[in-house]
C-alpha cells in the first residue's frame, strides 16, 4: 500500500527541484513518486510510497539547506 507524505518546504525555485531531483530520484522507491506545488505558498512536496518514513524525506531536504515540515 502506497503512503502518501506531504510537506511545507522553503523550495522556491525550479533550479532548486532540479538540485534535490538525483536524491529525491534515490530515495523513492522505484513504484513511489514526488512532485514540488511551487505555485502554493507553502512549495509542498508530495512523495508517494511504499517504504519511507517522513523523516527521512525531510532530513534529505534538511542536509540540503531547505526548511521542510511535514504537514498532517
């Protein structure tokens, strides 16, 4: 069963996705996905998946210089 995470992020740009895209590529399992919404005021970050766990989403983002909560 697919889990669905989703965060508020300090993403504001495309060439920022492109920078976190091999990791985020890297992380998600092979079946998941992710997607930035950089048009909302909050640039969520939308990662469907079978295995990972919402810390480890925002630590990657985190370790990369970008503010990213998880919303429930």
């Amino acid at each position: 069963m697919m889990t669905v995470h989703v965060f508020k992020t300090s993403v504001k740009r495309k060439g920022e996705v492109k920078q976190l895209r091999p990791w985020l590529n890297r992380l998600v399992d092979t079946n998941g996905c992710w997607n930035f919404d950089l048009e909302d005021c909050d640039n969520i970050l939308r990662v469907e998946t079978k295995n990972l766990k919402a810390t480890i989403i925002s630590t990657l983002l985190q370790n990369n210089g970008f503010h990213c909560e998880e919303l429930h």
